[in-house]
C-alpha cells in the first residue's frame, strides 16, 4: 500500500468510528436508565404490597 492510503485511513477511520461509538454509548445509557427506573418502580410496589398486607 502506498502511504497516502494508509494515512487516508489514520484519518478517516476515527471520523467512521467516533458517531458509531457516540450512538452506541446514548443506546447502553437509555438501556441502563430503562432498567433502574423499571428496578424502582419493582422496588416501590413490593413496598406498597408489604405494608397493605402489614395494615389488614
């Protein structure tokens, strides 16, 4: 390969993965909030059916 190619792909390379790895990162934090919002709510209604069934 000559090295204008291999500089061609230095530079090119980190401008193709960059948005990929921005999207790939806001996907897993949207996966991780889902998730512990949906263990919190698990979490409040167990609490509220434990103290229901503490008040009969």
């Amino acid at each position: 390969m000559e090295w204008q190619f291999i500089v061609a792909l230095v530079i090119a390379i980190p401008i193709i993965l960059f948005p990929a790895a921005f999207v790939w990162y806001l996907n897993i934090g949207g996966i991780y909030a889902a998730i512990r919002e949906a263990r919190a709510r698990r979490a409040a209604h167990e609490k509220e059916v434990r103290e229901a069934v503490k008040a009969k």
